[in-house]
C-alpha cells in the first residue's frame, strides 16, 4: 500500500526564544514562532529510515490521542534520548508522481526524548487498518 508523507516545520526548527535567537529569522508555525534548529535539521536526515522501518520500530500511541510516537531503539543514544518522530495517519485518496495512494503520514515533530515515555504500544497494521476506516487506534485508560 502506498502512503504519502508530509512533513512539519516542527521537524527541522524548535521553539522561539527571543533572547537566545537574536537576529534570526522567525518561522511561523501558525501564530507560535519557531526558530530553524540545526540539531533538529541534521537528525531529520534520518526521517526517511525511521518511517520506511515503522514495522521494525517500537510505535507507540501517544496520550495525547492525537498522534502516534516512534520510538527508534536502534539509535538510543548513552544518556537515554532516541530520535523520536510523531506523526498522524488519515485517509487520503490521490495521486502523487503517477502512483497512487490511500493514506497519508503526517510528521508533526521529530527531535530527541527521553526514553522510555508513557504510551500504549500499537502495531502498525492496527493504525494503517483504522486509517482505512477513518478512525484512529483507541487509548486505553489506565
């Protein structure tokens, strides 16, 4: 199945800090300012893997109920952070470049966390079968 990819600003750009980002231009993520972080862009170089991999990786479901986390274990780093990227899954019927696609994956942040973080774990075939039928995976209340 094809899905197509998007991505955040939040991917490449951290929260604005007008005493530390002096002089730099402001990114507009709707009415809250981001600034361009070069951290956030060299790792965001690992996007593509880290979702071509989503059967392999842990996938968490988030407590926001609003998207899913994944949590790369292959690159846990010594003090305990990996490169986490959260995104949404929905249906959209199109065509991109001449193939066609059902589903599409919106990265809405990607940077480094502590692991691990609270979530409910989720398969990949549960949240690409509810994103057929328009729905999202249910949290569990604990």
């Amino acid at each position: 199945m094809n899905i197509i990819v998007g991505y955040s600003s939040h991917c490449w750009t951290r929260t604005f800090d007008p005493a530390a980002h002096t002089g730099q231009m402001q990114i507009m993520d709707g009415i809250r300012p981001r600034a361009f972080c070069p951290d956030r862009y060299g790792a965001s170089a690992a996007l593509g893997g880290l979702l071509a991999n989503l059967p392999r990786n842990r996938l968490y479901l988030t407590p926001s109920d609003r998207n899913y986390g994944i949590y790369n274990a292959t690159t846990i780093l010594p003090d305990g952070t990996a490169y986490t990227a959260f995104f949404t899954l929905k249906p959209r019927k199109g065509r991109f470049d001449g193939i066609r696609h059902k589903l599409r994956l919106f990265v809405e942040s990607a940077h480094y966390r502590p692991q691990p973080e609270d979530g409910q774990k989720v398969n990949v075939a549960a949240i690409i079968g509810q994103a057929l039928q328009g729905k999202r995976v249910k949290r569990f209340r604990r």
